[in-house]
C-alpha cells in the first residue's frame, strides 16, 4: 500500500485505481517470475522489481496521455449543428 500512495504522489495525472492496478499487476508479475523468497534481501529485491515495473508502466502511461490530444463532450445542439446523423442524441467529441 505504501508503494501505491507513493507512485500515486509521483504520477498525480493517473487516477488513484489505475495506480493501484498498475501495482498489483507488477507485483503478480514479480511472484510469477522469482522464486518466493521469505529472507529480508529477498523481499527487498521484489519489491525494487515491483516498483521498476510499475514506474515502467506508469510512465508510458504518462507519455501516451501526453500524445493524446484532450477531448471534450460538447452539447447535443451542437452534434446536430456539426452534421452528425445522430447528433441529437449523442455528444461530439472535439479537439482543444
């Protein structure tokens, strides 16, 4: 848990759950690939694996956020105004 709330600090712009998902998934990562160690140095040694691979993943996560640009819904009167078919019913996605 400490991990999690500290790469949630590290990486504000992921919310809390995609953090903690990140986690967990590095973490079953790391028990799938090393053997289960109940020594102390064994234990850290996970734990740096697990964080390494998080950051890992947090940070493309980051940079794929980056690249993407933002997208807002606007009012279904405008869909219609936009030409889209269905306009009235659904929003538009548009680029700023």
């Amino acid at each position: 848990m400490d991990l999690t709330q500290r790469l949630a600090e590290d990486y504000d712009a992921i919310p809390l759950p995609e953090v903690s998902r990140v986690v967990q998934e590095a973490a079953a990562a790391t028990s799938r690939v090393a053997a289960e160690s109940t020594s102390a140095a064994g234990i850290n040694i996970r734990l740096e694996q697990i964080e390494r691979i998080a950051r890992g993943d947090l940070d493309w996560m980051c940079a794929d956020q980056a690249r993407r640009p933002r997208v807002r819904l606007e009012s279904a009167g405008r869909a219609r105004s936009a030409g889209h078919p269905r306009g009235r019913h659904l929003g538009v996605a548009s680029l700023g």
